[in-house]
C-alpha cells in the first residue's frame, strides 16, 4: 500500500510543479491570473467500519486548480486602445466562432474594417451611444466598430449659438442703414452646408431709436454666405440689460449659389438655400465693451479619423481632422457570483460554466464594476517570489515521496530475503 500512497505524493506534487511553471513562464503574460493546486486526503473505508477510523490513509489527490483572480498591478503603456480594468469584471468578447468569452486582457486593436477585437481575433462586445451626446441607446451588447474607411460625412448648419454683451453706452445710429465700418460691433463665424463647404457669415449691430418705450434696441444686419447686408431683426433689451420678448433674431437664410458666385472666380453651387435658427437668449446688454463670449454653430465639413481615446467610463471617443469629436460605444463588463468556476481556454478568455453561474452586465465605474484605465494595461498578479519558494517546496515533497518508496523498496526486499 505504501508504493500506492507515495506515487499519489509524486503525482500530486509533479502536478503542483506544472501549476507553478505555468505560473511562472506567464509572469509577463497580461490579464493572466494565477493558479494554485489545491489537494485532498484519500481514505479508504469499508462497510460497518467504526466510528473514530484507523485508517492511516492511502495517499492525496488533487482537489482543484483554483485560479486566484486578485487585481494586477497597472502598467502604463502609452498605446491608446490598450485599456486595464482596475476592479472587478471581464470583458466580454465574441470568438471567432461566435462563442461568447471574457477576458482581462485589455490588449485591444483595430482590424481593416475598424472593428475592435482582441489579439485572438475576437470581437470586443459594448453598448451603442449617441454620436455626439455619448449616451446609451442600447442595452444588448454589440461588436463595437470606428469607421476607418472613409470619412465622416458632412453635416449642413442647423443652428448658430451666440452669447456677447453690447455697450450700453453706445449712441444711436444717425441712419438705420448697415454701418460702415462694422468693426466696432461686429463678428464672424463660419457655417457649413449639406455638402461640407464653408460659408462665412458676419453678424454686426447697430444701437437704433427704439419702438418701445422704455427699452433700448438694436438693429442686427447680416451677409450670410456672400450676400447683400441684410436687416436679420432686432434685439431688444429692459432696463436690467436683458432680453425681451420683443426681439425678433430668430433665424437666419444662407445661400450656397449667392456665395459660390461671389467667390473670384465665381465657382457654382448645386446646394438650395437653407435657413438656420439662431439662439441669442444670452446676449446682454452693459455698460461694458462690446465682447463675444461664445459663437458656435454644429455644421461640419468631412473628416479623417485622427484618434481614439477611451474614457474610465468605457467610452470610445473618436476624433476627426475637421476638429469633431464622436462617441462610438461604450465597452461592457460582466462579471460573475463564483468567477473560479470560469472555464479557462487559453489566450487570457474564459467560458462560462454551470458553477460560475450566468454572466451580469453593467457599466464601468458602476456598482461592483471597475473603472478603466486607458493607455494601460492589467499585469499579471503572479507573485514571481513566492512562486520561486512553492516550488523549492514542491521539489521537497516529491524528494520526501520518492523517499516512502524507496523506502517500502527496502522493506520488501528484506521480506523477500528472509530465510
């Protein structure tokens, strides 16, 4: 029996061996997760036996090899698509085959569709998002893509935001015609139509004899896209210096064709005239200098994708040679009540046992999910010391079991010799 018993001994320590080469040759692997071999006493009994045991035992087993799936340290890398989880959760990711697995390894890169996937090939799975708000519009997991291809579209002008404050202390214009020069009150911002072509407008304003009492007015004039000056309304502003339901800047018409022909050479437009809103509901009116705070509008001409940045919040922001940002997913996590009963099936991925239970999804940075970290990744947690001292431990179990045999060796040939 004691051959039996020491070869359980050198079978359970050969494999200890393999779990701390393994640990040890992926000391550099990222995500990787460290293992431990668990063992268990083997006892024989037999029916009606007594209670309290005699028995000496018959040698030991290996329980488990149970991962230990503690935080790694964060390692910056620089490389902008390589994200580290700091906490809890996994990455859920579709294999090639169209198996769901999850990983730690955060090892991301673009393919020539600008698909997001892993070193394996596997498609990194996230929520969709408004472009430009970067909110969610979804809650099923889906490959996560950038368009690399092609640039983005053009987008026409829809709007134009402006907030500056005119002098009160100005004086009224002696002619309610356009001034000239318009520099003393006057600004400029340039809008973009349906084909991405640029279409500079100024605004300037005149101080004019109001038409209710009580107020003070002004008269905005514009030459949208290369046009006549314009009367474009009024702005009309209380005794506080706000504005008043009177004022009439509202919207403003821009003409593609009128400005293409202005142009030297005159050049042709395809592109109808379109109206944009305008959004004046803060400007002022003090008696300070004539200052432009703010003047936007949310057109744009087509773009090259320039960057990727991902946000702790597992946001993907792209940007554009145009100057535009936009949001193209956001990166899910799940995670597990028992995470030791994953299946690990090489390449840092994980398969999801009946012992692991069903994967819950959630948001980085919320409730028990970590946060990212981009421009980093998760090293792995493998303790290279400790790992050198288990095996020197290992190595002595396996001499002290390979001793028991010898040992019983011994004993049986004296038996076998007696005379």
């Amino acid at each position: 029996m004691s051959f039996q018993t020491g070869l359980s001994g050198l079978n359970a320590s050969s494999k200890s061996l393999d779990v701390i080469g393994n640990n040890i040759a992926n000391a550099n692997t990222v995500g990787m997760k460290s293992s431990r071999a668990e063992f268990a006493d083997l006892v024989a009994s037999s029916l009606g036996a007594g209670g309290g045991g005699a028995g000496a035992g018959i040698g030991v087993a290996v329980a488990t090899i149970a991962q230990q799936f503690s935080q790694g340290n964060i390692n910056i890398t620089g490389n902008s698509l390589d994200v580290a989880i700091n906490g809890n959760g996994f990455f859920q990711v579709t294999r090639p085959d169209g198996s769901t697995a999850f990983t730690r390894d955060g090892q991301l890169k673009l393919d020539k569709d600008g698909n997001i996937i892993t070193n394996t090939g596997a498609a990194v799975m996230g929520y969709p998002t408004d472009l430009i708000t970067g909110a969610p519009t979804g809650v099923t997991p889906q490959p996560l893509s950038v368009p690399t291809s092609a640039p983005i579209p053009a987008n026409a002008t829809t709007e134009i935001t402006a907030e500056f404050n005119l002098d009160a202390r100005a004086v009224i214009a002696a002619s309610a015609t356009p001034p000239t020069p318009i520099s003393t009150y006057g600004t400029s911002l340039t809008t973009y139509d349906s084909q991405g072509v640029a279409l500079p407008v100024s605004l300037y304003f005149s101080k004019v004899t109001p038409t209710t009492a009580g107020t003070d007015q002004w008269a905005v004039y514009t030459d949208p896209a290369g046009g006549p000056a314009n009367y474009a309304g009024a702005l009309v502003f209380d005794a506080t210096g706000a504005l008043t339901a009177a004022s009439t800047v509202n919207t403003l018409t821009l003409s593609p064709s009128a400005y293409a022909a202005s142009l030297t050479p005159p050049r042709t437009s395809i592109v109808p005239d379109f109206t944009v809103t305008v959004d004046v509901s803060k400007v002022t009116q003090f008696g300070v200098a004539f200052n432009v705070s703010n003047l936007n509008q949310d057109g744009y001409t087509a773009g090259e994708l320039t960057g990727i940045s991902i946000e702790p919040s597992g946001t993907i922001t792209t940007r554009y040679s145009n100057g535009e940002t936009q949001y193209r997913g956001q990166l899910a996590l799940a995670d597990f009540r028992n995470v030791q009963g994953l299946t690990p099936i090489g390449s840092g991925e994980y398969l999801e046992t009946f012992k692991s239970g069903q994967p819950v999804l959630g948001n980085p940075g919320i409730g028990k999910f970590g946060e990212l970290r981009a421009g980093a990744v998760e090293e792995s947690n493998v303790d290279l010391t400790a790992e050198l001292v288990n095996m020197m431990t290992a190595q002595r179990n396996y001499q002290a079991n390979a001793q028991t045999i010898k040992t019983q060796d011994q004993i049986m040939s004296t038996l076998v010799n007696l005379r």
